[in-house]
C-alpha cells in the first residue's frame, strides 16, 4: 500500500467478499479484534469500487473460500483474479494479492498467471498454531482452528488429505452438512469436544497437506518466516 504504483488485495478468497459492503469494510480494520496487526487502512479498502449492490465483490463466489486443489469453480474462480488485475491496471497499478487460502491451488495459479511472481511464506507451525490456540483460548475466537479443519476434511477425498490425516493420526469431528469457512456458530461447538493435542494433530496435517502441495509444484519463490 505504501507504494503508489501497487493495487494490495488483501485474502481475495475470503468468505466476506460474499457480503461485503462499504459499512463492512470500514468495520475489517486491525484494531477492531486481537489482530497484533499494525494500525493501517480497513483490509479490504481496494474492493470498495467493486461492490455490487447489495453487496458482494463483482465475480466472487462463496466456494472459493475453502482451499482446494481442483474444483468446478476453477474457471469462475481465474475470471475473477483476472477481474481484479484489470481494476488495478485501470488504475494505472499492478496488482499484488494476498493470500491465506492459495496453497492447494498454487499450480493452478502458476499455470493461470505464468508472467506472475508467485511467492510463498513457510511459516512456523508451532508458533502459528500457538497463535490460533490464543485466539480462541483468550479471546473465543475459534476461526483460526476451524478454517484448517474444513480444508482438510474437503481434502479427504484425495490421497493427500487422507494420508496426512491418517499419519498424524486425525480423526476429524463430523461437520454440519453444507457448512461453509466462517460458519462459526455452526462449529464452534466442535472446539468444546476435543484438547489442545487434538486440535494441534489436525492443524500439523492441515500444515503438512498444503506445505505438500506448494513445496512440489515448484517454480515460485519460497521463503521462510
């Protein structure tokens, strides 16, 4: 944001651009919850011209909010980046998108976007499940625990998911039918059922699956934080 030629999409695959609306961007800011973010803009300022009316980002779809590695919405789903890169250079900028629910699709982007720089950040998984841990031990907020548990449950059909599942020894809570990443009254009760330990195993299968799926595909720059 700090550079004048630059457009930053922040999570462009979030499960709020469903609904999203003016009033809700300026109440997404980092100190409206326990982010430890910096204070900066609201996170999703950049999608302000494209809201539909009632609300909603133009070309977004709900299932794009759990990561996957193929899926019938892949078409749907490179149109609506190519969207968002075409406001961005409407606008004289490039775009730069930021994402926390690519991984699984990282070759599909590779291959939608071969001119782009595709980078990936390796973080820690103690310490990210530590984090996600915090939140819903000191503040109930059980976000950071479930959205890895919906992946890895919708990726249990596919060898990977099943093997990470089974060789940290995962056996996942049933999930309400049709539950959707943000769904947390529908879930949250499932963090009253199980211990730290439990919920760690599923956070090192959902780690390991996507840590899998990005470390194979190749042809990005990889970093660790």
């Amino acid at each position: 944001r700090l550079l004048p030629r630059v457009m930053g999409f922040y999570e462009p695959l979030h499960e709020d651009l469903a609904t999203l609306t003016l009033a809700g961007i300026a109440e997404r800011r980092p100190e409206g919850w326990e982010s430890g973010h910096p204070p900066m803009a609201p996170y999703f300022t950049e999608y302000a011209p494209l809201l539909q009316t009632p609300g909603g980002v133009a070309g977004y779809r709900p299932e794009f909010a759990i990561d996957r590695s193929a899926g019938p919405e892949e078409e749907a789903l490179i149109a609506y980046l190519e969207g968002l890169i075409g406001a961005a250079e409407a606008a004289g900028r490039v775009a730069v998108f930021k994402f926390c629910r690519a991984s699984l699709r990282f070759p599909l982007l590779q291959k939608a976007f071969p001119g782009a720089l595709h980078l990936a950040i390796d973080r820690n998984p103690l310490s990210q499940f530590a984090s996600a841990w915090r939140q819903w031990a000191h503040h109930r907020n059980p976000y950071f625990l479930l959205s890895p548990l919906l992946v890895l449950a919708e990726s249990q059909e596919t060898g990977a998911g099943a093997f990470w599942s089974q060789a940290l020894g995962c056996t996942l809570p049933p999930l309400p039918k049709g539950v959707r990443a943000g769904d947390d009254p529908a879930l949250a009760p499932l963090l009253t059922e199980g211990r730290a330990e439990t919920w760690y195993r599923i956070f090192i299968a959902h780690w390991s699956l996507i840590h899998e799926a990005v470390m194979t595909a190749g042809g990005g720059i990889f970093a660790t934080e």
